[in-house]
C-alpha cells in the first residue's frame, strides 16, 4: 500500500525566506585557481551486448567480485557536537493528507544479492533512457523495459566486459564494484563504470562502456582506463556536462587505507562515443574536496559550454570552521591543451545550521543498526537548465532531535557562481530517513527519494517533494511509500551506499531506485519505481481497447485487453451481469492477457475488464461473453492390426493398438488366447509405436496352424472398447 501525505508547514511567514535562504551567499574569498591537468588517449574496443553471456545467476558465482572490506573511512573527524538548532528543519507541526504525494506510476523489483550481488552494501544505482531503464549493483547490470518492468537481460560486470584475455589488465575479469549507470540524454547514449584492480602492485582501473546508440541491447564501446598507478579509487561518482562525463573519487593507500586525495577526470564527448577516450585528470589535496560530486545534467535544454561544476560539504562538528557549508568548484578542460586546464574554488556557501553525527539508524525486531554514509553529498548532483536560471540538487543526512534526516538544497548558478536559492531538513516526525537522492523536473517540482527506518518499522523506500509554489525550503506535497520493507539486516551495518533518484528524458518522471528487505536477513532486495509531481494532477483514466477471449476451453479461457498507459489487470466475470468472481494480475502494463480456470464446461460466461493507473484513475469495459466447450470424451482404445507369421514352429501375432484420437498407444498391455494346433496365452505390453509382438508355443513340424485372438486389453488411463476392433483375431 502507498501512503502519501501532505505537508503544511505551520510556520510564521515572516520565517520562511531566512529559512529558505539562510547561509545563500558566497564568502567573499579569493578562489584557488590551478592550471595543468595529466592527459591521456585510450582506445576501445567493440562489443555487441548479445555476445556477452547471460548466465543463471547461482549464489557466490566467481563471476561476481567486490571489493574487499577496507576502511576507507572520512579522513576529518568528527571533533565536537553543535550546539546550534537548525532553523530550516520542517518538522512536528504538520498536518498529513494522505492524497497529497503522488502514487508510483510503475513499482517493479530490481536486482537482489542471492541471484545477483556479490556483498553488502549492493551500491544500487540506475538510470533511465527512451525504451529501456538500467540498473547495477555490485556487480550485475540489469535491463528492463521502463513500461512493463520486465527484466530484459542481465549479467555481471566481468561477462560484460569480456573475461580474460581482452585487455590484459584488471578490467577484464576483477570487477570489484562501486558501479554508476548514466544516461546522456543529450547524445542518447548509456555510460556504465565500475572499479577494478588486483592485489597492490599495478594500482587502480576504471571498466567504462558506453553504447553506441540508445538501445543498451545492441553495440557497445568497451574502455579500460588506469586510474592511478599505486592508489585506490574508491567511492567514483560521475555526472553528464556539455563536453563530456565526469568523476571523481577518493584516493587511498592500499596497504593502510590511507586517504591521500581527490582525484577528477574528465572523459571527451563525442570522442567517448566513437571509440576513444580522450581523459583529462587533476587531483585535489583538501580536506573540503572530500567525496566531492560533479554535476549531472537533465533536461531539454544543455549545459553550457563552460566548465563543469563540482560540490562537497563541510561541517562545524570537524573542527576546522564555525560554519556549515557547502563548497563548489569548476573544473574547465581545454581539449587542445591540457596546459590551460584550470581547476578553481572552492568557493564556500554558508548554510542553514544542521546536526551532524556518526549514530546509525535503527532497525524494528533488532540491536543491529545501519550506517549513514555522514558527512558526504549524496549521489547524485542533479542539474536542469531552466532557460532562466541553472539549478543544482544536493541533499545530505542530518542530525535533528536525536533522529537522522535529509537536508535538501537547491543551488543556483549566476554568472559561473553558485548559491544557495533555498535549503530545507525534512524532518516530518521521528523515524529516521537517511541514504537520500534529489533531483528536479522541467516544471521547478522537487522531488527526493530515500531510506526510512526505526526501532518500530523495518526499512522501507520512501519518497517526497515539492511544487513551485509551495514556500521555499518545504517539501510541501509530503511523502509516499515506494514499498515498505518486511524485514531487517543481519550481519551487516553497511547500507546504500548510495541511491539514485533520475529524470526520465521527457524531464518529468522520476526515477527511484534504492534497497530494501522482503525479509530479515542478509539478502538485499532492490525496487524500482517512477512517479511524476505535477500541480494539475492526472485525473485521465486508461483507454480499454481490444477487449477479447481466446484459448477458451472446457474449464479455461484468456482475456485480453490493451490500454494507452500502464495501469492494472482485473477481470470480473460470472454466470450474469453481477459477475461475482474476479482475477488480478499483479503489476502495471498496456497488454493485459488474464488467465481464467476452474471454469465450467458448455457454459456462457459474463466478463468486464478494469485498468487503474499510477494515478488511481479507473476505467472498465462493458459487458462481454464467453461459452465453454464440452468437456472431451475420453479416448477409448482398440486394436487396429493383427499380422500373423511362423517363426520356428511357433505362431507370431504383432498387434498394433490406437486410440479414438488416432495416436499408437504404448505401454497397453495386450493378452491373447492361442488355438488351432496349439492352445495357451501370452501377453505383452505395447512400445512407442503401439505395437506388441507375441508368440505362441511350438507347434507340430508339419501342417500345423495358429489362431491368435485378443481377450483384453489394459492401460493406466485408457479404456479397451472391443467394438471397435479393426481385428479382434487372425490365422495362419
């Protein structure tokens, strides 16, 4: 069930624009600029995605790698407990309704650990493109079809890549995880990465693909590219600009876990598309650059042509400032010459006050918690151009009133300077909410998807946002369930590490994809789902069309049906008009096909279909009918042939037995009485063909004569009719 609820804000008024704005200006400093940036080419190679093997997920395949457990952990610590309220929190004092968020549109299981993961966290990522939406996890990639939810195809990452022998580094077959999916909406062309290395001595590579074209089902341009020749690259994130893809990642020391960098790459569109890789990369030292994130563009309209925009946050809880904030940087490539490559900030933006704390997030039904992934900017850095102005999305988990909770920002850029437009904690009562994603549509709604837990629910995938005209730093449309969870994690604390809430090329469908439990224990489930925020709510139900029955039998029929959107499948059927019987097929689809049983034969049946959308708009067919058919006779069998010969004194009667079908019936047995020179039975049963030989005793050497007459036939399901012998008995 989805439950949605609105959100007033019983706020003063004359809060709301130092809630929504608090800390929007940029400290007036003199911003670092560094110039140079290592440059590389690498070549790639092509591959069709139906040459890469699709196996039968089994549990622990060797096919299936992930990094080991390494303590990467934040390098600043935290030193001290603020003691300042937040004043953007939106929290107690809100009235509910539970019809205010918008229903999921479609809500479809994704990958899980027993049939496609190979550790915890499952790092669920996804995105979404024209036909298809695409999902990993470490370290599988799924694809489905984004109208019906169904998985199209799926393998691992070392399948996709190509196995042993391709490359001759790490990237063929020791995939270890931390994957990212993309979709550039710009050139129409998916982006796949995750990290690879093996053991210390040759250092860190990314496996990248891109397809050639908008169907993840067809060809592919596979690169491997090193990343660093002794450090680790841990937590990669990317994002889509106007010149290329972007990541980054956190460097660290193999042997000590140590934290020695940040390190940016900047891969070249359209060279990326037609088979090579034109890389730029600079490294970062500050501790402000910690798990730093490009931005990622959606919508119609491009980025501009300028430098691509990164942000990282800060804390006054590690001691090093008496502010929080939020850092932004601009890293601009020169294609031609990497000499004039500039990396400039950060430049720091003051927020609203938060809470920052290392506590996990409980669980209901047991002791053991869930980590937050604190401290860091979640993926991703969402971004629309709006024509008149530039927006970016970032959300991270705060502390309020001993519980974890989502702050959210808008930023807005002006003149190659971001700020802060408005900021907001969605803090609606005390059940944590942690592991968020942010994003925005074409119209200005906000939307953010995120994990939800405490010591009297288990965790479960939620959702909420916001119109335009809801007051700033509100998520003023609520929140919605995407699925609640029917279990707790054992075992582990690990969780996310990230989520992925993505913009569907039409720029007003999101997309959520994050994990959850069906069931306590340690395999992770992962759900996705779509919903759109839209201020005049769809209140246009599907169009039935083509409704029929087919494959109709004695206690069978089918009904079909077809509908203009995805909505559900209900028939009501029945001996009348009031039907009294239905069937439901679970799920949202255009091509409705519901399977009847138990019916009764040579009876004329009543139906009408139902379709509900994502919406709850219903819509129903008339009336329709069916008839049954007559239950078929039993086959009955009888013999068909009888050939007589002498073999060595004795008579030979091969008997071939049929059915009323027509079909040779085996495994009858056939008895026969002999006489004439001799006398006695025998018996036999039938082969494949229907056909039994049988033999009487020896008879005299001279003049002798063999009459063989079937007295009974048996079978486990078929009855003997004598009547309809062919031959009954014969001699010779």
């Amino acid at each position: 069930m989805i439950f949605k609820r609105i959100l007033i804000l019983l706020l003063v008024a004359a809060l709301i624009p130092t809630i929504a704005l608090a800390g929007s200006n940029v400290e007036k400093t003199a911003l670092k600029v560094k110039k140079g940036a290592d440059s590389l080419t690498v070549t790639g190679w092509s591959r069709e995605w139906k040459d890469v093997e699709k196996i039968t997920f089994k549990a622990n395949d060797n096919r299936r790698k992930m990094k080991p457990v390494m303590n990467m952990a934040n390098p600043r610590i935290l030193q001290k407990k603020s003691a300042a309220m937040d004043p953007a929190v939106q929290s107690e004092g809100l009235t509910r309704d539970a019809m205010a968020m918008s229903s999921s549109i479609i809500n479809f299981a994704g990958m899980n650990l027993n049939s496609n993961g190979a550790g915890w966290p499952p790092d669920t990522c996804g995105d979404v493109g024209q036909n298809y939406y695409i999902q990993t996890v470490n370290t599988s990639i799924g694809i489905y079809n984004k109208t019906t939810g169904a998985l199209v195809s799926a393998t691992t990452f070392d399948s996709f890549f190509g196995g042993s022998g391709i490359t001759g580094t790490p990237c063929d077959n020791d995939n270890n995880g931390d994957p990212i999916v993309l979709y550039d909406v710009y050139n129409s062309r998916w982006f796949i990465l995750d990290f690879a290395w093996t053991g210390t001595s040759n250092g860190s590579y990314y496996s990248i693909a891109v397809s050639k074209t908008s169907d993840p089902t067809g060809a592919w341009w596979m690169y491997c590219l090193h990343a660093d020749n002794t450090l680790m690259n841990d937590y990669p994130k990317c994002g889509v600009w106007s010149d290329g893809i972007y990541i980054t990642a956190n460097m660290f020391n193999f042997t000590n876990s140590a934290f020695q960098h940040v390190k940016i790459w900047g891969l070249k569109t359209p060279d990326l598309y037609n088979g090579t890789l034109t890389v730029q990369s600079l490294t970062d030292s500050s501790a402000q650059a910690w798990s730093i994130l490009p931005v990622n563009a959606k919508g119609s309209n491009a980025p501009p042509s300028t430098g691509c925009y990164m942000y990282a946050m800060d804390a006054d809880e590690y001691g090093g400032s008496s502010i929080d904030a939020i850092f932004a940087w601009k890293y601009t490539i020169d294609w031609n010459n990497s000499a004039n490559t500039t990396w400039t900030g950060p430049a720091t933006m003051p927020t609203a006050a938060f809470g920052l704390t290392a506590s996990r997030v409980p669980q209901q039904g047991t002791s053991n918690t869930l980590d937050t992934l604190y401290g860091r900017l979640m993926y991703p850095a969402n971004y629309v151009n709006y024509g008149t102005h530039e927006s970016v999305f970032v959300c991270h988990v705060a502390e309020y009133n001993s519980t974890r909770q989502m702050r959210w920002y808008e930023l807005r850029i002006n003149g190659g300077n971001s700020s802060i437009y408005q900021q907001g904690t969605f803090a609606p009562d005390s059940t944590h909410r942690w592991m968020g994603s942010v994003a925005g549509d074409k119209n200005g709604n906000i939307a953010m998807g995120y994990s939800a837990s405490s010591s009297a629910m288990y965790p479960a995938i939620r959702y909420a946002g916001r119109y335009p005209t809801d007051p700033l730093g509100t998520l003023g449309q609520g929140e919605a369930t995407l699925i609640q969870g029917n279990g707790y994690q054992t075992s582990y604390t690990r969780w996310g590490d990230y989520s992925h809430l993505s913009l569907d090329p039409d720029g007003e469908t999101f997309w959520y994809t994050t994990e959850y439990y069906a069931s306590s224990g340690t395999n992770w489930q992962t759900r996705i789902g779509s919903f759109k925020m839209t201020s005049t709510p769809d209140t246009t139900p599907p169009v039935i069309t083509n409704v029929g029955s087919s494959n109709v039998g004695d206690t069978t029929a089918d009904i079909t049906w077809t509908t203009n959107e995805a909505a559900t499948s209900v028939v009501h059927y029945g001996l009348t008009t009031s039907y009294g019987s239905t069937k439901t097929v679970a799920g949202y689809a255009t091509a409705h096909n519901v399977g009847l049983t138990g019916l009764t034969a040579l009876t004329t049946y009543h139906y009408k279909v139902v379709s509900v959308d994502g919406s709850s708009n219903s819509s129903q067919s008339g009336d329709f009918t069916f008839t049954t058919t007559d239950t078929p006779a039993t086959p009955e069998m009888f013999v068909q042939n009888i050939a007589m010969s002498i073999v060595s004194r004795k008579g030979r009667a091969v008997i071939t037995i049929k059915d009323t079908n027509g079909n040779f019936v085996s495994g009858a047995t056939v008895y026969v009485t002999w006489s004439g020179s001799v006398s006695g039975t025998s018996s036999g049963v039938t082969d494949s063909s229907g056909v039994v030989t049988l033999d009487s005793a020896r008879g005299p050497r001279k003049g002798a004569t063999f009459t063989a007459t079937v007295t009974n036939v048996t079978h486990a399901t078929l009855n003997y009719n004598a009547s309809l012998n062919v031959e009954t008995s014969d001699t010779i």
